[in-house]
C-alpha cells in the first residue's frame, strides 16, 4: 500500500521472509516500510518513538525505495491508527505544506502531481 500523510510517503508491503532476498516467501506477519526520502522515515519514526524508535533505517541502495524499517504487523497497524487519530485537517495538500513548511516543498509539489494523475483517471 502507498501512505502519503503529513509526515512523508511510504510504500508498505509484507516482507519477504529469511534475508528477505528475492524468490523468498513472503512473511504476512512483518511488514517493511519503505520510503524514497530518509527524512520521511525518520519523522515516522521520530512521530512514533514507543512503536518505531528501535526500528534502524537500512540503506539499500539502488533500489527504488532507498530507505527501509522493518516492523512487525500489529506494530505498524498500531501506527496506521495514530495517524487515523492524528487527522484534524480538511485539505491534504495545504497540510503537507503547513505541517513541512520550506522543507517540504518537493514533497508538496510531488503530492499535486499524484493528485492530477489521479483526477486523470476519473475523468
């Protein structure tokens, strides 16, 4: 699944069991959280130290998802509803852009991309 929230974008999807290579089975029980930008992992896990503060950033690079924590599943359904909890605004964009200020002006503008290809698809 993709998370875009305040904090960053996220891809998570169940990793894969052992070293987590490749032809692996995949383990339903522990998620990796992945992430384009380390920033974005480390305000996760920063908004979630109780939950992800032990979880280290690995490195892989030249991969398409750079940054990586792995937790275990009811941990992170834990922190999907601290971000449920968490809403208290009416308009994603201009959140990101108050929540991140400067700093987060690609994300935003990245953010208005995904929002007109998706728009796209309405039509």
């Amino acid at each position: 699944m993709w998370l875009f929230t305040r904090h960053g974008f996220y891809s998570a999807v169940c990793a894969r069991q052992g070293d987590g290579g490749h032809g692996q089975p995949v383990n339903p029980n522990r998620i990796m959280v992945r992430a384009r930008l380390r920033p974005h992992l480390e305000a996760l896990k920063d908004h979630f130290p109780d939950l992800l503060g032990n979880s280290e950033i690995k490195e892989f690079v030249g991969t398409d998802y750079a940054y990586r924590i792995f937790v275990d599943k009811p941990t992170w359904t834990q922190v999907m509803v601290g971000l449920s909890d968490e809403l208290d605004y009416d308009n994603f964009k201009s959140e990101v852009a108050r929540f991140q200020g400067q700093d987060g002006a690609d994300y935003e503008h990245s953010l208005h991309k995904v929002w007109s290809v998706m728009y796209g698809l309405q039509k």
